[in-house]
C-alpha cells in the first residue's frame, strides 16, 4: 500500500461515492493525491449527467489534477477508486502516468452489483498492469455505496 494512503482517503472516497448516489449518480469515485499525501483532486462518474461516455469518475480526477497542476504528467501520484477502474480508465492512467491505484471494490465485487466491465479487462494486456503498484483493500465499508445503490434501484 502506498504510503501516502490512509484512513481519511479511504472514508472521504467511500464518502464520495455515496453522496453521488444520493444525488442518483453511480457508485464510482475517485482521488487522486500526491507523493505526501495531499489531495490533487476528485472525481465521479457523471457519464448520466454529462452524457459523456468517457465521464467515468477516474477520468474526472485525472482531468482535474491535470488542469489544477497546470501538466499532464501526474508522475509520483497515486489514484484511489471506488471501484475498479475500467480499461478506459486504466489506459488514462498510463497515459497521465500515474503511479499506484488503491482499489476498494474489485471487478468481481462491482460485477456482483451489475456493474459488469469483465470483458472490457480482456483488451488490457499484463504490461499495461504492471506499469503500476496495485492494491486491493476490499472490506464491508468500502460496497456500502454499491449497496445503497441497489437499494435506490429497488425503490424506483
């Protein structure tokens, strides 16, 4: 795990993802922070509200850092994401070159919720991957906002 990454980016990302539901969005957030640990950005998945296929949360915050450090390298960095980023989203982080991804909810946890991009990691290759430090800190707080929003499905 990197060690900039603590306690308070993992609650304010699950934060995140939650208030995004609540205001009918999807369960994807994400940040971005620097080598110290400072907040670079957030984002989450506005693809609805944008109608913009690309609007995925990860992409949000990659364009944010970007436009708020004024480069488009993001070098040193590190994305946290609600959920695991897609393959769209793991090439913008290759191309913006950041370097570590905490992941809350993996692929097979997001597919649980109907959230199924499995096929879309067929078109990633191993050294795409390997060009960053991955961790998967999956727990019961980290599906909460996946919960909460099958539960506005249900009510709907």
């Amino acid at each position: 795990m990197p060690a900039q990454f603590n306690q308070s980016h993992r609650s304010a990302i699950i934060s995140l993802a939650e208030k995004n539901v609540a205001q009918a969005g999807l369960p994807f957030s994400a940040m971005i922070i620097d080598d110290k640990g400072e907040i670079l950005s957030t984002g989450v998945n506005q693809e609805s509200q944008f109608h913009d296929c690309t609007a995925h949360a990860e992409i949000q915050a990659i364009r944010a850092a970007t436009k708020k450090c004024r480069r488009l390298s993001l070098e040193g960095s590190t994305l946290i994401a609600s959920g695991e980023p897609c393959a769209l989203c793991y090439l913008a982080m290759h191309v913006a070159k950041i370097s570590g991804i905490v992941i809350l909810t993996d692929r097979h946890q997001a597919s649980a919720y109907g959230f199924n991009y499995l096929a879309s990691y067929d078109n990633i290759n191993a050294q795409l991957l390997d060009s960053f430090s991955i961790t998967y800190l999956q727990n019961s707080d980290a599906i909460r906002p996946f919960e909460q929003y099958r539960k506005t499905l249900n009510q709907g």
